[in-house]
C-alpha cells in the first residue's frame, strides 16, 4: 500500500488538464504514456456513450483523425522499399483517370503535402453539401479532384496541406496491390505489430465492438452526437486505441526497418527549401523539443500522437468530444513528463537601429498575394506586426524574428511601399501589396450581384443584395453575408471563405474567384 502511494505521488498530474471532462455526463478523453516503452500513465476521462451511458476506458475505440495519415504513408513507403512503386512516379501512373493537370505531381509530393492539390472537403463544402451533409464515398471525393481545372500552385513550389493528398495515396495502395486498403493495411501493419482493436472505417454502417460515439456541443453547449458518416479512407477513418497507437509509435522507434526511416524524412520543394513534414508526420519542434507528432480531428473525434525521442516519452491521445484542442493537450500532457528545459538560446535579432523608429508608411492593410486574403500591419512596441508575427528592425526596410524569418520592403523610386516580401520557416516566401480599405455602397454592391458558375464546382451560386449586405447563396440554398475588406474582396466571416471580384477593362464584373485556406482561386463565372 505505501509503494502504491508512493509511486502515484511520483506520476506527475495530468487529471487537471481533462478536468472539464472528467464527468459522467460528458464525452472525454483515453491517455496513455510511456517511457522508453514502459506505461507510465493511463487514464480514461468521461464517457463513451452518452446515451447508455459507458465509460470510456483503455480499450475505447476512437477515431484518429489525420492521425491516421501517417499509416497510410507507410503502406506508401513498404511498396516503395519492394520496388511495386516509386516515390517518383507521376500518380497519374496509378490514377490515369486524373487529367493531364495531374502529371506532374509525384506520389513523393501527396506525402509531403507539395502537390498543390485542393482539399476534397473543401470544394464538397462549395457544393452545398460539406462533409458530415451527406454520405461521401472514395470514388465521390475523387470525382471532385478529377474536376478541377486548376492546382493551389505549381507541384513541388510551396507546402500546402490537403486532404486530398492522402485519398489519393490510399487509392494508389489499392491499384498497386489489387486489394482493398483495408486488407493491405490489416496484413502488412495491424497484424504485424500485434494491434488488434485497429481498422479502417471502409463502411461507416459497419459495428464496431467498445467504440465511442462522437459528440459536439451546439450553441446553448449541449452535447450533440457528431459522427463522421462516410467512407473516405487514408487521410483519416483509422478506428484504434491508444494502447495500439503505442505498439505503432514504438515500430517507428526502431530505424533499422528501412521504411520506417524514411518516415520521418522532410520533404522537400524544388528550389531545396526543407519542408517540416515527412510521412504523415509533423517534423517541426514541439514547445522547442525535437518531436515526431501529429494532431486530428473528424466530426467529434480528437487526437493527438508524439514522441520525444531524445527523451523517450510517447503520448497517445484518444477524444470523442469536439470541444477540445488536442494538438495543445497532449504537448502539454507530455511536458509534464519531460525535464525542465531552459528557455530557447536563439539568439535576439542583432539591430543597430534600435532608436529608429517603424516606418509609418508601413502599417496598413495588404493583400496576399497567394491566397487573396487581407494580412494587416502594424508597428507595435517598435516592432513590425504583419499579421500575428512580431519582426524587428535590422536594417532599414529590413525585418527579422528571433527564429529566423525575415520581411523585405520593396518601394517605387519616389518611395512608396510596393511590396512586403516575407520568409517561411519551411516554405516558400509570400508576398503582401498594399491594398486600401474598401466599402462600397448599395449601388456598388448591386452591381456585383448575380448568378455565377464553375467549371469546377457543380450548381450556381448566387450573390443577393439584401439591403445594404451582399450575401452569398450556395447551391443548396444555404445563406451567408459577405464584408468587404480591401479593394474588390470580400470574406464570409461564418465561414472563413474570401471572394475576390474580377472585372474587364471597362470594370464590368465578370467573374469570382474563391478561396479558403485549403483551396485556392475557385473561378466562378457570371451568367
């Protein structure tokens, strides 16, 4: 009895994190943590079934969200290492039914999200019916792919995380094995490593023995079921337990199989730029600690897997409530496990200038470039705050943060602001152009409603002039209003969508382009 006390005093808390779901009337959580290999914690918070009521326990199954991409990038790299496939094949070798738009993208960049492809859910949302509407299958989410008549950017320039990228890896699995993914995955993995609670979710209708239902709150925060009722595989849709997660994450632990390093490799564009991503797994620092980790999230299920090699600690993360943000829980789960660290050594940005002030000419709104959306500006403290990053002054119109990146001004000869150049950590640059703010009136507003379509997206959609709004009307009816941000844009604030006007030389409106974060310049043509 004292032993037991005495060891559970030495396990560090981790109860108070999962405190708002540590009830018998919430959905919760399934933890486990290990050390070189040995459990050091397991603990199961609420519960599985709201309705029957069962308590979520070590054995619960969840669903893995984007976990669940990093085993699909295995199945990738074992074919690879036998020579049935190359990382270096066009996916159109395995996917002729794809346009020739697909050809240059190689099954290396769907693995390291470089292809440029544009997220699946995002162009179902266009549709009307977003993911969770209706029931999609494999081959409905790869008919919206086929249908596009344009890439986010030219394959291998830039890093840009898709969906997409992993059904399509999953489908090439199949065609290169002639089996169904799930029977590869069950034969080649699963079996294999012992883990024997996990599956894919190939038919949502299937029963699935301890599984926890998925819940959300709605706006009054009352526990709504949220299931995800559809059968798309290979970016997410794996059922396990966090026990077999860590039988998996202890496989990856051992760099004598030859697919297993090549997991944790970065990609990488084509002008050389290292990108923090390698098979299904997030490379970069986890709260400055080398990691290998990733984060998920389906419906109402959440998830997180890391490992911290130089210190052995793993965490395993399992949730069926929507309510919580696993990639900040399991980090900070794991630093309680971890040595304290001192704060980063990166050394400060070394300026000369530090009496001189941000010039003013600088602050204002801009747009990007890449994406259409408005990134604002502003000096704060002496500092340079373009969006939420603070950069200092290095030199004049020189910008740099502690971690390395830098903002470049470029000016017109009489020394007007052209362009704001700026650097990412892994990726390729952006560049933001000053832009004003725009509010037109009614009668500006009028001018740009009307019926549009796009040769990529099935059904109309409507911008209404309600009043002094502009609204937005999909294909299924559904409603949003649209604000004006800077000169012919517009963002859907319920959504996060950006719509940006296009006009002819006469400034006749003749087309939209769309955005969001996965998915870029939609064209919509004005009927």
């Amino acid at each position: 009895m004292l032993l037991a006390l005495l060891l559970s005093a030495a396990v560090p808390d981790v109860d108070s994190l999962f405190a708002t779901v540590a009830r018998k009337d919430t959905p919760g959580c399934a933890l486990d943590v290990r050390q070189k290999g040995a459990v050091v914690v397991q603990r199961s918070y609420g519960m599985a079934n709201l309705e029957t009521p069962q308590p979520i326990d070590a054995d619960t199954v969840f669903e893995a969200g984007s976990v669940s991409k990093q085993f699909t990038g295995a199945l990738v790299a074992l074919l690879a290492e036998r020579g049935t496939l190359s990382f270096d094949d066009s996916i159109r070798r395995w996917l002729p039914e794809l346009p020739a738009l697909y050809q240059p993208v190689t099954i290396a960049m769907l693995l390291h999200h470089t292809s440029g492809i544009r997220d699946w859910g995002v162009l179902a949302e266009l549709t009307g019916w977003p993911r969770g509407s209706r029931a999609y299958a494999m081959d409905d989410a790869i008919a919206l792919i086929a249908g596009q008549h344009a890439l986010n950017f030219k394959p291998g320039t830039e890093y840009l995380y898709s969906n997409s990228n992993y059904l399509l890896a999953a489908r090439i699995v199949e065609r290169a094995t002639g089996r169904p993914f799930a029977q590869v995955a069950e034969s080649e993995l699963f079996a294999p490593l012992g883990m024997t609670h996990t599956r894919w979710r190939s038919d949502f209708r299937d029963v699935v023995p301890h599984r926890a239902q998925a819940y959300s709150p709605d706006a009054k925060g009352t526990w709504q079921l949220d299931m995800p009722f559809e059968d798309v595989v290979g970016p997410s849709g794996l059922l396990t337990t966090v026990g077999d997660l860590q039988r998996w994450d202890a496989a990856l632990d051992e760099p004598a199989r030859g697919w297993v390093a090549r997991m944790t490799e970065p990609g990488s564009l084509v002008d050389g730029t290292r990108v923090t991503y390698g098979l299904g797994l997030e490379l970069g620092p986890v709260d400055g600690r080398s990691a290998v980790s990733h984060a998920g999230s389906t419906a109402g299920y959440r998830a997180w897997l890391g490992r911290f090699p130089a210190d052995g600690v793993s965490v395993a993360l399992l949730c069926n409530a929507g309510s919580l943000n696993t990639e900040e829980l399991g980090p900070q789960v794991a630093a309680r496990f971890l040595p304290v660290i001192a704060p980063a050594q990166t050394p400060a940005v070394q300026t000369s200038l530090a009496a001189v002030s941000v010039p003013a000419n600088l602050a204002g709104s801009y747009r990007n470039l890449v994406t259409d959306a408005t990134v604002k500006v502003s000096e704060v403290n002496g500092r340079l705050r373009i969006g939420d990053t603070l950069f200092a002054m290095t030199a004049p119109d020189l910008f740099a943060t502690d971690e390395g990146r830098r903002a470049t001004v470029r000016r017109d000869r009489a020394g007007r602001v052209v362009a704001l150049d700026v650097t990412r950590s892994g990726n390729a640059p952006i560049q933001l152009e000053p832009a004003m703010p725009w509010a037109p009136d009614p009668a500006a507003l009028g001018l740009i409603a009307g019926r549009y379509r796009s040769a990529d997206i099935d059904g109309e959609h409507r911008l209404l002039l309600d009043g002094q709004v502009l609204r937005w009307i999909d294909p299924r009816g559904l409603s949003q209003p649209l604000r004006p941000t800077i000169a012919d844009t517009f963002q859907a604030p319920e959504t996060g969508w950006i719509l940006h006007v296009l006009r002819d030389h006469r400034g006749a409106v003749t087309a939209i382009d769309v955005s969001i974060g996965r998915a870029r310049r939609i064209a919509f043509r004005r009927q």
